[in-house]
C-alpha cells in the first residue's frame, strides 16, 4: 500500500520541461515571425506614400497636355525620374499604351493588359505590393485628368530585392539568435530541474530511511528556497522522534524494572511459604501481609503507569467548570490521617471563587500529590501550607512545606519519570518517581504552569497556575 502511494505518477522534471521547451518554442516562434511582418508592413506603407508621390507627379505633368500622344508623352517623360523603376507605362483613355519605358517601348501600340491600369481609367489611384521571399513587387496607376476628363493613365512597376535581402538578413540573424537562446534555456531548465528534483529525491530517500527505523537520518539542507525549509522541517520532526522514541523506550524499560522488584520479592516470599513445611503461623501471616503490601504497591504503580498513559494520549479529557477551593479542602481531609502519622500539620489558605475550566480528577491528582509530597517527605512537628488564590489573571496554588527540601542540583530533574531524589527514601515512603511527572504532564494539559523554589527557612515550594473559567454562563462554560 504504502509502496504503491509513494509511486511517481508524473515526474516533476518532466512536467517542468515539457512546459518550458513549448514556452520556448512559443517564444522562438514569435521571436522570428513578429519582427519579419512588422518589418515587411512598413516596406509596404514607406512604398505606398513614395509610388503614389511620384505617379501623382508624372499624372499631373501630363495633365498639362490636350491629348496624350507618343511625342508630347515622351516630352514631358524626358522631364522626370523614370529609371528608378522597372517599367513606366502611358496609356490613352482607351488603354492603348503610347509609352513604355519596357525594352525600347515593347507595348506601345497594344493594349494594357494591368488591372491597375483599368482601375485608373475609372477613375481610382490604385497601389499593390507583394512580398514573393526575394523581392518586393509593387505597383501604381492613377488616371490623367485634364478639364475634368480622364484622358489617359500613369502606371509605374518596381522589382526591389535590395530591401527584401534586408528583411531575410533579419530574419536569418534572428532565427541563430532564438536558436542560441532556446539551447541556452534547455540547458539552464535541465540543470535547474535535476538539481531541484535530485534535492526532493533525496529528501524522499532520507524519509525512507526514517520509515525504516533509521532515525539517525539527517538531510544536508543546502540552499534557501522551500525546499531547504522542507529538509530543515524534516531534521526537526526525525529529531522530535527520535526524542520521543528514546523516551519510550526509556520508560517501559524503567517502569518493567519497577515492575519486577515487588513481583520478585512476591516470588520470593511465596516461594517461602510453599516451600517450608514447618513455617509456624505466625511467620507465615507475616509473609503474607508483605507480600500484601508488595502488592499494593504494584496496583499504586500501575494505577500511575495507568494514569501517565491515559494523559499522553491525544483523547480528549472531558471538562467541566472545577472549584479548586472544594477539591483542596477534599484533598487536605483525605491526606489527614497520613498527616498525623507523620506529625506533620496541614494548614490552608484558600480563597473563594477560584474556579478553572479543567477535569476535576486530574486537578486532584495535581493537589494531591503536591501535598502527599509535603507530608512524605517533612519532618516530625513539621508543617505544610496550602495556599490558593488569583493573581494577574491567573488562579494560583501554593504548596510548601517546612521538609528536607530537594538539593539545587535536582530541581531540573524532579519532573522526569522515576526520578527520585532520595531512591531509600522514596521507597519506604511508596513512592515510585511517577507522582511529580503525573503533576507536570496534568497542569499542561490543563493549559497550566508549575515552578518550584526552595523555601526560605528550609523546605520547597510548589507553584501551580492556571487560566480561569470564564464567569459561569459565558462562552465556553462547560
Ligand atoms: P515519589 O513517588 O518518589 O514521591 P515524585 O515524582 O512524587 O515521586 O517525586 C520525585 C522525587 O522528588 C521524590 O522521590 C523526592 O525525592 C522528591 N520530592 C518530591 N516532593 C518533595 C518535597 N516536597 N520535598 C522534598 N523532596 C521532594
């Protein structure tokens, strides 16, 4: 499945190029058609204005004479610039031409056969110019008007190839040019694709890796575009894993190592019992309430596992609107026979309408191991306050005691699972190390802080605040 998902359908590298060699192909095309025909346009219209000019010359010296005839024709012809066209033609107003400057007046005599010459007689100026790749062709006729009367026709041809091999000189140099440049492109897209794509392939490979168990992986983030971002985001989160990893593993192999000493000692005892066969009554009720008491420290400790477990998963906890005056007071009636056992004395100070948004059990868990700490580890007629007020916006609770105090080098781990500062004391107290990490994991779920400060006079103190409810009716009251 997974295999099947991570297949390349459609390669990056080659989508890219297809897209970039038809942009450059577009390009090239305009590149050499555009110029050619804007080039050629304005050939046609600087033609047009100079032809129309000198037809309009020739026509309007002609217009001077009565009637069009081969001698006073070619009078006046004498008179203007005919050699810088191909052919100059004269008709009458039937179209018989009377002048002809084509080999030695080939057509003088015959009829014009031009269309533009037609178009003339009735009257129109007409100019036509085509380009055929080697020349440009253009021709002009206009009518000879005398009193009003069209008494003939001009007509002038041009074959120009000079302006045409200017255009195709153009033309060639452009088409070397965009050939260069697509070459150019082709090249930087296929450098630019296979090291965008070799950078995403290794990427790809890294997270292979990783899948496979190799959280070791770390990528080489060269570079400073989104793809350096994407590799430095995969080394923060193969970190984070392997973090988390390491402290799951770390934790089964700490809690089956508190695990297997009461279930040794159970063994051990039990295996007393069985095995004796003279084991007076006594010794073995004895036996008995060990192995009891073993046990219970085992339900203690997987109640906890239990109780850690429930919080790192991602369910949600439901909550309510939890008045942190009635749990404390809960907490404190509770602790108290342990309380006097211990000589210890609890006192409060809490004021009212301290309310949080929370799950009560975990807000009691949170009080109750704080205080159960206090009592445990102080010392006989020593004391332990538990204070509860707002401040600053936030709902606060102290715990401090008059107790051993934990030694400065300690503070930082004392929040880690199975960290105890005293392993002796600890266990003859039943504790597990689990009791502060169940405290810590608890108030930041609950959007929480904790600190925790030597007291002055001997002792520590405890600091936990939360965000309070907002006023019962309101938004978001649960
Ligand atoms: P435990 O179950 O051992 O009490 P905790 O996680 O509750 O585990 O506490 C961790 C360690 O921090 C304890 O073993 C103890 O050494 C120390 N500690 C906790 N609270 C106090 C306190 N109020 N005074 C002195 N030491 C404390």
């Amino acid at each position: 499945m997974a295999h099947e998902r991570l297949k390349i359908r459609y390669s990056v590298r080659q989508t890219f190029l297809t897209i970039m060699l038809l942009f450059i192909v577009i390009m090239a095309a305009l590149l050499n058609i555009y110029p050619t025909i804007s080039s050629r346009d304005l050939v046609f219209s600087t033609k047009q204005t100079s032809m129309v000019g000198q037809v309009t010359v020739m026509s309007t010296s002609l217009s001077v004479l009565e009637t069009l005839t081969e001698e006073n024709v070619a009078s006046v012809m004498e008179l203007v610039d005919v050699n810088s066209f191909d052919r100059v033609l004269v008709t009458d107003n039937s179209g018989c031409v009377i002048y002809d400057t084509w080999e030695e007046g080939a057509a003088v005599g015959s009829t014009a056969l031009f269309s533009e010459v037609f178009s003339a007689l009735a009257g129109s100026v007409v100019f036509n110019c085509r380009y055929d790749g080697d020349a440009f062709i253009s021709r002009v006729a206009t009518p000879v008007v005398a009193s009003g009367e069209t008494i003939g026709a001009v007509y002038l041809s041009e074959y120009d190839s000079s302006q045409a091999l200017l255009i195709a000189g153009i033309q060639s140099r452009l088409l070397s040019f965009s050939l260069i440049l697509s070459a150019l492109a082709v090249v930087a897209v296929v450098i630019i694709t296979t090291f965008l794509t070799g950078r995403i392939r290794e990427l790809v490979r890294a997270m292979r890796r990783v899948r496979g168990g190799d959280y070791d992986t770390r990528t080489e983030p060269r570079g400073c575009d989104e793809v350096t971002e994407l590799a430095e985001e995969f080394n923060d989160m193969t970190v984070k894993i392997q973090n988390t990893t390491e402290s799951r593993r770390r934790f089964v192999s700490d809690a089956s190592h508190e695990l297997r000493t009461p279930l040794a000692s159970i063994r051990l005892l039990s295996d007393s019992i069985v095995q004796s066969e003279d084991m007076s009554p006594d010794t073995a009720r004895e036996f008995a309430a060990d192995i009891s008491s073993e046990a219970e420290r085992l339900q203690r400790l997987t109640e906890k596992l239990l109780k850690l477990s429930r919080m790192d998963s991602s369910a949600e906890t439901p909550r309510e609107r939890v008045d942190v005056k009635a749990v404390a007071e809960r907490t404190v009636h509770l602790l108290a026979p342990l309380a006097n056992q211990r000589d210890v004395r609890v006192t409060t100070q809490l004021a009212e309408g301290c309310f949080i948004t929370a799950n009560e059990d975990d807000i009691y868990q949170i009080i109750f191991n704080l205080a159960e700490n206090a009592v445990k580890y102080n010392v006989p007629s020593g004391s332990v306050l538990l204070r509860l007020y707002a401040q600053d916006g936030r709902v606060v609770l102290t715990v401090e005691d008059t107790g051993i105090g934990i030694p400065e080098e300690d503070l930082p781990n004392v929040f880690s699972r199975f960290y105890r500062v005293d392993k002796a004391r600890s266990r003859a107290a039943g504790g597990s190390g689990l009791g502060l990490s169940i405290v810590h994991d608890a108030v930041t779920l609950h959007g929480g802080e904790i600190s925790i400060a030597p007291r002055e006079g001997g002792g520590t103190r405890f600091t936990v605040s939360f965000p309070p409810a907002p006023p019962e009716g309101g938004e978001g009251d649960a």
